[in-house]
C-alpha cells in the first residue's frame, strides 16, 4: 500500500516522492520531468522507466528473432523431443499417478460443460474404428439446422437436446462420415433402424430434390 496523500504532501515538502514502481519514497532528483503532470515530475523514477524500456527492447528483440528463427527452434524441439520421448513418457506416467483423481475429475467437467463436442468424438472415433471415409468433420448444428430438426425416418420434430446424428448409409454397410450420409434422427427411430435404414431412400429423395 502507497502512502497517504498528507505523507506525500509532507514527503513533497522535504524533496521526496514515492515511486509507485519500486515502492520506495526517493529525492525529486530521482525522477524525470513532465510538464503534463501537477508536481512536474514523471510518476515513476528514472530507474524504473529505465528499466520498462529495456524490457520492453529485450521483448521486441526476442519475438524478432524468434520470428526469424522458428523454423530452426521447432526442429531443435522435435529432435529434442524424439531423443527424449521415453523419459518424458516415464514423466507423464508418473504424473499422471500421483494426479489421478484431480485429471478424471478435470475430464468429467470438462466433458459436461462441452456435451456437443464429446458427441463429436465418439462419433469421429466410431467413424475411425470402423474403417469409415472421413470427409472433414461433421457439425452438428450445421446437420440440425439443414434438416430444420426432423427426423429422416419418421419426418417428425426431435429434442435438440436429445437426438442422434444417423448415418443415412451405416458405416457398416460401407457409409462415408460426411455431410451427405448424415442426418437428424430420434434416438428411437435410430436404434430401431440398426443399420438396414427403412427411410434412407426418402431421405435421399429429399437431399435430391434440395439440391
């Protein structure tokens, strides 16, 4: 905490001034003019304005260099990395069992705070262990909002906070992960269907007649 305003005008008359900078009460002589402020004196000591400039050249001079060399230093790290991945593993892993608890519950929060993108995972990750052909990734508001939130298979409106994201032709039978073989389903409807697809054709009729 500074001092008070009777300090300063007290410290004022005895030739000296606090630096808020270096929290310190120094002689005038110790700080810049400034014509602009009430006393004429700067609010920080030469010293410490001193010392912001040269951290603020210091910073300006390392992001130069480091924009002119960042090529190299990510080589460095990778090789670096490569030649140290079996003692950082070891680190990780021993990390990771004496901060168990604290990562699962950091995990289960975040997984509740970002339920879409949880979904969005699985789906890519069941897509990938079924040998699906991934063309880019899939959103889900963008499939809600095309299909204007009805089911394909019964044409009904769905929960939007409940409904699943149906591959018209299942990965199993050979279905690609895009936008023209996903669409809006109930949960029901799409459980039912497992994955022979009893409203694929009119949903393709639908995309058809859309384009």
């Amino acid at each position: 905490m500074g001092p008070t305003r009777a300090q300063r005008v007290e410290w004022r008359a005895m030739g000296i001034k606090w630096c808020p900078q270096c929290s310190a009460p120094l002689a005038v002589a110790c700080f810049g003019k400034d014509a602009s402020s009430g006393d004429g004196l700067r609010g920080e000591c030469a010293e410490c304005v001193r010392a912001r400039a040269h951290s603020e050249r210091t910073r300006a001079y390392m992001a130069a260099w480091y924009q002119a060399n960042s090529e190299r230093q990510r080589a460095v790290r990778r090789e670096w990395w490569k030649a140290n991945a079996e003692k950082m593993k070891a680190k990780r892993v021993v990390w990771y069992q004496a901060n168990t608890e604290k990562v699962k519950a950091s995990c289960a929060a975040w997984r509740k705070a970002n339920p879409e993108k949880v979904r969005l995972m699985r789906r890519k990750s069941k897509a990938r262990r079924r040998g699906a052909v991934a063309v880019g990734d899939v959103d889900r508001a963008v499939v809600w909002e095309r299909d204007a939130g009805r089911c394909h298979l019964c044409g009904k409106k769905a929960d939007q906070s409940d409904w699943h994201l149906d591959h018209i032709v299942a990965i199993a039978a050979g279905g690609e992960h895009s936008y023209a073989n996903v669409a809006v389903s109930h949960p029901a409807c799409n459980m039912s269907k497992g994955a022979r697809g009893p409203g694929q054709l009119r949903m393709w009729g639908t995309l058809e007649r859309a384009a």
